[in-house]
C-alpha cells in the first residue's frame, strides 16, 4: 500500500493492566488520575467524567489495592478545604501506560502500511 493510502478498514485495539486475571488499569482510569492530577480534587475529576464520587473512589481503592502502594494522597475537606495529589507511583504508572499507548499507535500504523489491500 502507498504510504498516503488508508485502508479500507480500521483496526482498534484495547490496552488494559491486569493482575491475577483482573482488570486494574486503563484508559477509563488514566483519565481519572489525569483528571485529579489537573484539578486537585477527587470530588470535581468526578463530576468532569461524570460520575460518582463514590464510584472514583472505589476505582482508585481497587487500583491501590491492586497494585499494593498508594496513587493519590488525600487530604480531608473541612475549613480550609480538601484535595488529592498524586504520588510519584500513579506519575510513573501514568506515563509508562501512555508509553505504551504510543507505542501501539505506532505499531498500528506501521501495520497499516503494509496491509495488502
């Protein structure tokens, strides 16, 4: 195929982490730990994705039970308000998921290329 043809066809893919057979993290969570990391708050990255609070919760309680080390170090609300940062650990887990992501897109490409069609 010439390198400006596209095919007649997309290929798509999905990129998870699992342990011991289940999910821990993908592109749903990236966007949440992106999403406290941009505003600082568990409640409001919440509410950008649309949905709960108790739902983000659960992912990153699940995801640092997974993993075994803490992602987002909290601090509770009250006079001078709350907020969440990330660790290092969900920085690095964030930038080796996008890694990979990148990687793929350029597999796919390069894959693309040399499609008969």
């Amino acid at each position: 195929m010439k390198n400006n043809a596209k095919p007649p066809f997309d290929i798509k893919t999905k990129i998870w982490f699992e342990k011991n057979g289940e999910p821990v993290f993908g592109i749903g969570r990236l966007f949440l730990l992106q999403k406290i990391e941009s505003t600082g708050s568990i409640n409001k990255a919440a509410k950008d994705l649309g949905f709960s609070y108790k739902k983000a919760w659960s992912y990153i309680n699940l995801m640092e039970e997974r993993f075994g080390y803490p992602l987002v170090n909290k601090k509770i609300g009250g006079k001078n308000g709350g907020g969440s940062i990330l660790t290092e650990n969900a920085k690095k887990l964030m930038t080796d998921y996008e890694n990979i992501l990148k990687e793929e897109e350029k597999f796919i490409k390069k894959l693309c290329l040399n499609l008969p069609v």
